[in-house]
C-alpha cells in the first residue's frame, strides 16, 4: 500500500518537528508531547550503537525526568 501526502501536509508536519524540537531543546516536556505523538510500547535503536530500549509509556517518562 503507498500513502500519498500533499505538500501542504509535508509542510505541516516539518513545522511541527522543528517546534517540538525546539521545546525539547529547550526542556518543554508538556510540549514536545503535545506536538509528536510516542506509540506505547516502541524500541528505540540509539544512533552510536549499543542495545535497543524498550519503552511501554514514553509520554510518563519524558515527564517524570527532573528539570
């Protein structure tokens, strides 16, 4: 199955990653969550290698890291 987009959808969603980015960045947890949806239970590979880390609540978790 191909899942077509419109420019304007593209457009969106890239307005929408460099603002939760950005809030991320800048330790808007609350945010970041409203903007980019974490599926429960994804594993996540990390970039410079090194073993994969399951998450189950990822949203509960971003919130409970200190400030």
């Amino acid at each position: 199955m191909v899942t077509t987009i419109t420019d304007q959808e593209l457009t969106e969603f890239i307005r929408r990653a460099e603002e939760a980015a950005t809030a991320y960045v800048e330790g808007d947890v609350d945010r970041y969550l409203d903007l980019l949806h974490h599926a429960n239970g994804f594993t996540l590979l990390r970039p410079n290698g090194g073993p994969a880390s399951r998450h189950e609540e990822r949203a509960a978790e971003l919130r409970s890291w200190p400030n």
